[in-house]
C-alpha cells in the first residue's frame, strides 16, 4: 500500500488542470450497455481507480473498453450482454449497482450483487429497487444478489424522494431504464445534481427524451433504441473545490484550469465566505486566491443545491486554520466524520456530536502520521499536510487513488513537497 509522505508548510503558485468527474462519468459506463449498435466514446476521462473496477464490472457483462487516448475511452456493447455483475466486484465500487437499470432495459433481466456499506455509513440501495419495480420490474433478493425480471419496461410516475433527499444514484438507475420504457415516466425527487444532468444530456445525445434536465422533476418520453456516440464528459466539481481548500490552507494563490465553475456555485459561495477571491479567467479557467488569510464558516451538507456532502472533509480540513469557531452539519451521512480525529492528531481543535462537528481555528498545525479511511477523508488529511509544519505521513493512499487523478504530480506542479512511497 502507498502513502504520502509531505513536508509542510507549502507554499503553492502555477496551475493544474482539473480532470473528468468521477461521478458525472460512473453511471455513464453503464449507459453504454444501452447502445446496441455502436461503441459509447467518453471524452476527458479521468483515470481513477473507481473507473478501472467499473470497466472491470463492465467486461463481465460483456462490453469491451478500449482507451482511444489518454483521457478518451470507447465502450462497445454491439455483442452479447451478460446479465450478471458479480459480488467481487460490486463490494469494490458501489457505483457498479448503476448497471442494473441498463440491463433490465436491454436484456429484461439483471443479476447484481447488493453493494456492501462503506466507511462513510450504510448505502441502501431500496429507492433504485422501488423506481424499478415501478416501471414494471419484478425484484427479488437472493443470496446477496438483486434478481430482477421485466418481460417490458412500462412508463410510470415515481417517486424518488428518500429520507435523506433524493439519490443520485437511484435517480441514474431508473433514469437508465425509463429511457426504453413504453410510454411516458416522471421521476420526482430526482437528483439535481449537476453529474445528474451530464448523464441526462448523455442519453439525449445518445436518443433519448429527457426533460427537466437539472430540476427536481424529469419527464422521460420512453424511446426505441439509443445510439452509441461520443460524449466529453463533464470536469469534476469536487476535484477543483478540493483544490479551492488547498489555496486556503496554504494561504496561496494559483489557477485551476478546465475548471466547471459554472457549476460550482454551492460550492463557491462557501469558499467565498471563508474568505477565498475566486475569479474566472477565460476558457476555463479559474484563480484561486487564498491569501487574504480564513473566515470561520457555518456548513450544512444538503442536496445540490445544497452544499455537497463530498466537499465536507475538504472544507473542514481548511477551517481548522480559520481563526473562531466553524461548525459542520452532515445531513446525509451523519457517521462522515472519520477524518475528524485523524485532523486532531495534526492538533486540530475539534470536537463532535452525532452529526455536528465545532472547529475551533487553530494558529496552526503539527506534521504526524494519519491514516486514510475514505476517498473524501483521505484528501482533508492530504491539504492538512500541505499546511502542517514539518512532516506528515498519510498512510493508505489508495483511497485518495479511486477519486484524485495523480494528485501527487498536481501538487508537485504547485510548488508542494509531496512524495508517494510505496509501503509494501
Ligand atoms: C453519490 O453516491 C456519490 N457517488 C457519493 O460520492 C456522494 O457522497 C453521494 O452521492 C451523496 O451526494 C457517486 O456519484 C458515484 P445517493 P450515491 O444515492 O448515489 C440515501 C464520493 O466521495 N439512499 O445520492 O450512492 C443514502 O443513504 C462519493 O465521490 C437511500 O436511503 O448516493 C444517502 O443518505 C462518496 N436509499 C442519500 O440517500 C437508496 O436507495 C444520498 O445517497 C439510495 C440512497
């Protein structure tokens, strides 16, 4: 296993390109089972872990992946299609579940494993069960598999609103069997997220019918076939904001390139009460000014266009250096906190109950070995590192490896003294 090894304080200046968005293109992969006729071609793919194990999923099932370039991957689903995802798989990318939708609306039948839970909560999966049977699937659950049968997708009113909000990946499942459905479906409570649209504009571009793109209610007109086409998905939202927090805990300024600011704004405004100047530049790029020093700030993760629970370990690192008292609710994964005591052992000032934690800003940090848990919690470990005096030893780096495309060489392009050591 690989670990960071990073000398703090740095000081960072250039620019970095923001890569693909893990998330906008995960549950693309799936859509290219839908393309009988020709090859899926993503652009501006990111290189990630969590995308190797889906192509993985997606070579089981029977659709070949060939990397055209670099950052451009075609998707051919023109052979047969398995009907099965198996547990060895799935258990390593809950994302792989995103495969079932396409197959009912291919095959009329999936086999899918339940994904297990991970580090940041239990992940049900009961609203992509309940939008399927909607449209007419009959599920069952058998020895940790999904078993689901459809002789026809029928259109129906469904909706998706779950205890926490809506899901995205519920949203995508279903999406990506409404498309095929019969007839007309309606999707309440769907994700609003802006990777939710890119899918959309996907399959609209793929043939589909979608509207409402990006509000809380789709309207899907249920098509014959869709095609395979090629697609630029979208840069990654999360990515740039964790970037955004490395300017202000390193009190730099430096610029993001292929930036989705337009996209941001949950995210910006946040930063921007933290006292980070953003500023866009033209094609694409954004400067990011953390050197005006930190505000404390009051961040409650919702649903887009809430602040995205993905930015919250990110933010936090950053505001253990905001002088006064920051405060942080998780509304969607209450337990998302495992980062909280690993930033203590960097001699922040945190404490917690249930799903609140209090920041008390600190003059600054002390270098020590931490240990990532989840992707999200291993970067807030990384930035803190960046601002922490003297050494600092993130172990288990693989998780920042399945959502950051080399940040190691994006941050050695910054200026920072960052080394990846393999610990086997
Ligand atoms: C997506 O996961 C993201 N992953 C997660 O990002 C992100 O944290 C999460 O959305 C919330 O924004 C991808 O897009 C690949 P949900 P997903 O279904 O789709 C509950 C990262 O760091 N729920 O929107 O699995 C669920 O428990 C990852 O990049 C149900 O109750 O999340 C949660 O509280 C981590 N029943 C809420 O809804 C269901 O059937 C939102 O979950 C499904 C979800």
């Amino acid at each position: 296993m690989d670990k960071f090894v990073i000398q703090g304080p740095a000081a960072l200046e250039g620019s970095i390109r923001i890569s693909g968005s893990k998330n906008a293109s995960l549950p693309m992969y799936a859509a290219a089972i839908l393309a009988r006729e020709q090859p899926l071609v993503l652009d501006n793919i990111p290189r990630l872990r969590d995308v190797f194990t889906m192509l993985e999923v997606l070579g089981v099932l029977g659709v070949e992946s060939n990397w055209t370039d670099e950052h451009t991957v075609s998707l051919d689903a023109t052979g047969g299609i398995a009907e099965t995802a198996p547990y060895e798989l799935v258990r390593k990318m809950r994302a792989s579940v995103n495969v079932l939708g396409p197959l009912l609306a291919r095959l009329g039948q999936a086999r899918v494993s339940l994904p297990g839970g991970c580090a940041i909560g239990t992940r049900p999966v009961d609203l992509h069960l309940k939008g399927l049977a909607a449209l007419g699937a009959v599920i069952d659950v058998e020895h940790g598999y999904i078993v689901a049968r459809a002789d026809k997708l029928r259109g129906a009113r469904i909706n998706l609103l779950g205890a926490n909000g809506p899901s995205r990946g519920a949203t995508a499942n279903v999406l990506m069997a409404a498309v095929l459905a019969e007839g007309v479906t309606v999707i309440e409570g769907a994700a609003r997220e802006p990777e939710t649209a890119d899918l959309c504009n996907l399959l609209n571009a793929m043939g589909a019918d979608i509207e409402g793109i990006g509000e809380s209610t789709l309207t899907i007109h249920g098509v014959a076939s869709l095609n395979g086409v090629e697609y630029p998905v979208m840069s990654d939202t999360i990515e740039a904001g964790t970037y955004i927090a490395a300017a202000g805990i390193t009190r730099s300024k430096f610029v993001l390139e292929n930036c989705p600011t337009a996209m941001m704004e949950p995210i910006n405004s946040v930063f921007t009460r933290a006292g980070i100047r953003l500023q866009e530049l033209d094609d694409g790029r954004l400067s990011v000014d953390g050197t005006d020093g930190l505000r404390p700030v009051e961040a409650r993760t919702a649903p887009w266009p809430g602040f995205p629970t993905d930015m919250q370990a990110q933010l936090m690192a950053m505001c253990c250096l905001a002088p006064g008292i920051s405060v942080f609710t998780e509304s969607i994964y209450p337990d998302r906190f495992m980062h909280v005591p690993e930033l203590v052992r960097l001699g922040a000032l945190i404490t917690r109950d249930t799903a609140t934690a209090i920041v008390h800003g600190v003059a600054g940090l002390q270098g020590a070995h931490v240990m990532a848990t989840d992707l999200r919690a291993s970067a807030a470990l990384v930035l803190a590192g960046l601002a922490a005096q003297g050494e600092t030893q993130v172990l288990r780096v693989y998780h920042l490896d399945r959502g950051y495309e080399g940040m190691e060489l994006k941050l050695q392009a910054l200026g920072a003294d960052v080394r990846r050591v393999s610990e086997d």
